[in-house]
C-alpha cells in the first residue's frame, strides 16, 4: 500500500469524525439524544474529558496526561506509519495501523483545540473534583472554555441495543436493569477499535510472510561443516 493511500484513508476519517463532532457539538444541547430513523441507534451528545468509550483518568492533571500521550502516540504513530510501508507490510496491517492513528488523531484535535474554538464546555470544578455541563448550544468563539491540551472530546454514537432487568434471583445483579452496548463512542474510538481488533483477528495472516521469510533465512542445512570442506 502506498503512502498517498494511507493519507487518504486518514484524512477521511479525519473529515468524517471531526465534521459529525462539530454538528453535534454547535446543534445539539448537552445530553441531548435524538432517535435515529425508528432504529435502536441514538445521536446522544455528550463529552468525555478521559480516554474512549467516556472514560475518566484523574482530573485535570489526568486530562493533560492523556493529552500528551496521544500527541507522543500520534507522533510514534506517523514514524511507524512511514517504517511499514517502506517495508511494504501487509497490506492489511497498514490499513489497520492507518485506522487507530487516524482515530487517534481525530480525539487529539478535540482535547488539543476544542478548549480554546467553543464558548461552552464541561470545565472542572475545583472544590468537588468533578466536571460540570452547561447550558444552550455551544457556538465558535475567540473566548474558549479552556485551555490548549484541555478541551473534550465529543462522543454521540449510542447502540443501546437491549435494554431489560435482571430478575431478583440473578447472582449479584439481580433486581437492577441493565443494557447493551452502554459505551457512547465516536468515529475516532470506533476507528481505533475496528484497527486493533482486525489486527488481533487476522495476525496470522498480516505476519505470516514475516514469519516466512525469517523461516527461509534460517533454513537448517545437514551438509559437513569441517577444515576440509571450508578451503576453497
């Protein structure tokens, strides 16, 4: 695969999470869902401070902490990017490793610049270590909500697909409802998720001409090896 095919399929994606992020972002309230064609998939806004899926790491100086570490990932990312199609690897690791750094980079955006381009967002509170919403819809501002590196990440996709209640006599959970898929993910988490999974899946078949070729380099050979054999 080649260089210019990796960037196209990053800059989709890219285009694509950050076009979703910025219409919810300046359309819907905070904590707004709206059903999506009679289906059990929801636009559900929401922002997520932390790590994918709405996790949350620490406050703060947590927030930062990820930050950086996704700039470290995406600058490891572009060199990795570079080294395997140099070496012309699979063509199917590469596509993988395009998807996770383009979903990394998507969420860096938001936690690098969304702070300092939108007027609203969920800030931290000092005195109760928590973030708070806000009100009213969120608009482009020169005045951010935040500082660079602490902005939110937008998160909207939501497939509550089952929704039920475990019956009384069901070990731990019983009496309490419960609900599949939970998680409210983006384009970016769905992109480094399908990456790392589909190279988990099919490592067998990204590696094997790896394998391949080490195995043929180290093939055993049943000749004598002695003084005798080794004057030309």
């Amino acid at each position: 695969m080649k260089a210019k095919h990796v960037t196209l399929i990053i800059l989709l994606i890219i285009i694509a999470d950050q076009a979703l992020k910025l219409w919810i972002k300046t359309n819907f309230h905070l904590n707004e869902s709206r059903q999506v064609i009679g289906s059990g998939f929801q636009l559900y806004f929401v922002e997520n401070p932390g790590m994918a899926y709405g996790w949350k790491f620490g406050g703060n100086w947590g927030k930062m902490a990820l930050t950086i570490f996704r700039m470290g990932a995406v600058i490891f990312g572009t060199w990795y990017l570079g080294k395997i199609i140099r070496e012309k690897q699979h063509r199917g690791f590469i596509f993988c490793a395009a998807l996770v750094y383009a979903g990394a980079l998507g969420n860096l955006i938001d936690s690098s610049f969304y702070g300092l381009l939108f007027d609203k967002g969920m800030t931290m509170d000092p005195s109760i270590n928590e973030y708070i919403g806000y009100s009213g819809l969120a608009s482009f501002s020169s005045k951010g909500y935040a500082s660079f590196l602490h902005g939110n990440v937008v998160d909207m996709l939501y497939f509550p697909v089952i929704k039920g209640h475990f019956p009384s006599w069901f070990p731990f959970w019983g009496g309490d409802d419960f609900e599949f898929f939970r998680p409210i993910f983006n384009i970016a988490d769905a992109s480094i998720t399908t990456g790392v999974l589909s190279i988990l899946v099919f490592q067998k078949r990204f590696f094997k001409h790896k394998e391949a070729d080490e195995k043929h380099r180290t093939v055993e050979t049943n000749a004598l090896v002695n003084d005798e054999s080794q004057v030309s």
